[in-house]
C-alpha cells in the first residue's frame, strides 16, 4: 500500500515495485540507471528520488513507465463508449472486462482502463466497495488516478412484461442466463450475488457463450437466447426490455497520470461538462453522474 512505502526500499521492494526481477534491478545499479545508495553497507533505494526517476521514464524502466497508446481499455460502457466517439478525442476503445483491462493497463497497453470490481466489505456481506483495493495494491506505487465515472443501475433485464415474474437473483435457478465472460466486473458480482442467495452456477442454464459487453447481455434477452442477462438499466431501456434493479456500482477510470494532462483525456472531460453529454445521460437512464471527476484513489 502506498501509505506503507518506506523513505528507502530495500532490493526485493525495489524489484516489486518495478515488476521486476532481483537481478534487474542489480543491473540497473551497476549501468548506472536507478538512484540508490551504499551508505547503510547494502542497497537502498530513496523513494521520492525513484519515483522521480519512474516518471521521468530513465533509462531501463519496465514497460508500465513506457509512452502509452491512446486506447481506453477495460469494461464496456455505453456512455463512455459514445463520449469518446463524440468528444472528438481520438482515444480509441478495447472493452473486455475490467479485469483484462487492468491487465492491458499494467502492461502499458492504454492511457485509461475503466472498472467496475467490487470488494465485498469484511463483516458485513451487504455492503460492498468499488475499485479502490485492487487498485492501491497493484498500483499504489504508481503514477495513476483512479477517476470516477458514474454511479450505475445494475440489475437482470428481462423480456418485456417480464413473463418468468423474475423478482431477483434468487429466482434465476433453471432459467437460461446470459452470463458476461470472467474477466467482466458484472461476472464476479453476479457471482457474489448468487453466492450470497444460495446459488451455483450449475443452478442456472447456459444461454449459449458469454456476452462481451454490455449491448450483447441485452441483445441476448431481445433476441429469446436468454431469458435474463445481468445488466445495465440503460440497456433494457434502450431495447425496451424490463429490468429488475439488484445493485448500484461504481464505474471508474484508472488513468496513468501523464496522459491526464495530455489533448486526448484532456478533451474528453471537457466534452463531459457539455450539454450534449447531459442530455445523453438523461436519455440512457440509469446513471448518476454527479461524481464525475471525482478522484476516488492517487497513487504514491
């Protein structure tokens, strides 16, 4: 955790730090590239002079301090995915769940990777937390921000009318559900939720393969290859479909923070302040955009 790094590491935090192995960072030491010092009688590390160094992208970094492309990664969302479209930003998109997005993220694959994970809270299994955990313990050492988004209605869609009388996750036992693929934030609280009423996912009957998105959980109920998918409001509205309200979750960017100042996120919040966009957010339904720039978690 960041608030545990201390003023000097010792070679083993400096190699999980950078991701590296022990070996690395004793070649680094000997060309000369890190910042470290032999006052102690072994190697030591100073924190805010390798920091520093992480920023200024020194010779030998790990790939997580390389130049980044201009992609959004992570979990599919409707409204980011129209606002970098209109915003005009040239951010281009690779929604496939937040988990292989943080992944991407970690391997220097975009500049912002959007999450939704959630973190069931220790002795009180209603309550739930977004984001921040996985966060602080894989980049709390890093240059990045997780930004927020929005607050989204999460929940089952069904066929209009709701002809099953679907009331919840409990009734989901032999219905054929459209399950989202296991790196998507929707697919571990699915889990948590199912857990927590008694069910197995061998209780539910497999709508065929998983959604990738958000737009293939709803087309999955419009189209009768399922009989509910666990969704987004904004979708069951967009396809005039019904929806049963299970969960509120919290949608947030994790952004490396050099690219946070560059033209591309730089013109995307911007848009995000217009009246196009507020009226887009009123027209999908479902989200709570009040927050939106919120810092939610600043690395280091």
């Amino acid at each position: 955790m960041t608030s545990a790094m201390p003023s000097y590491l010792t070679t083993r935090e400096m190699a999980e730090l950078l991701r590296v192995k022990e070996r690395k960072v004793y070649d680094l030491v000997a060309a000369g590239s890190v910042p470290h010092s032999r006052a102690t009688g072994k190697l030591l590390f100073p924190r805010e002079a390798v920091l520093a160094w992480i920023e200024s992208a020194g010779e030998g970094l790990p790939p997580h301090a390389e130049d980044r492309p201009n992609v959004v990664l992570g979990s599919h969302d409707p409204l980011l995915e129209w606002a970098l479209r209109e915003s005009g930003s040239g951010l281009a998109s690779l929604f496939d769940g937040s988990f292989d997005g943080i992944e991407r993220f970690a391997e220097a694959g975009g500049v912002a990777a959007g999450l939704h994970v959630p973190e069931p809270v220790v002795g009180d299994e209603a309550q739930t937390n977004w984001n921040t955990g996985i966060i602080s313990d894989q980049f709390g050492y890093r240059p990045v921000v997780l930004v927020e988004w929005a607050w989204r209605e999460r929940g089952l869609i069904v066929a209009k009318g709701n002809p099953l009388g679907i009331a919840g996750v409990g009734d989901l036992a032999g219905k054929r559900v459209m399950a989202r693929q296991p790196k998507a934030g929707s697919q571990r609280l699915m889990e948590i939720l199912m857990a927590r009423e008694g069910l197995k996912a061998e209780d539910l009957v497999s709508a065929g393969s998983p959604a990738r998105d958000e737009r293939d959980a709803a087309l999955a109920v419009l189209e009768g290859k399922a009989d509910a998918s666990f969704g987004l409001s904004a979708l069951a509205r967009r396809f005039q479909l019904d929806f049963v309200p299970v969960a509120r979750e919290r949608y947030d960017l994790l952004v490396w923070r050099r690219a946070w100042f560059e033209p591309p996120l730089q013109k995307l919040f911007a848009f995000c302040r217009s009246t196009d966009f507020a009226q887009m957010t009123a027209e999908l339904g479902g989200y709570d955009v009040s927050g939106l720039g919120r810092v939610q978690f600043n690395g280091r």
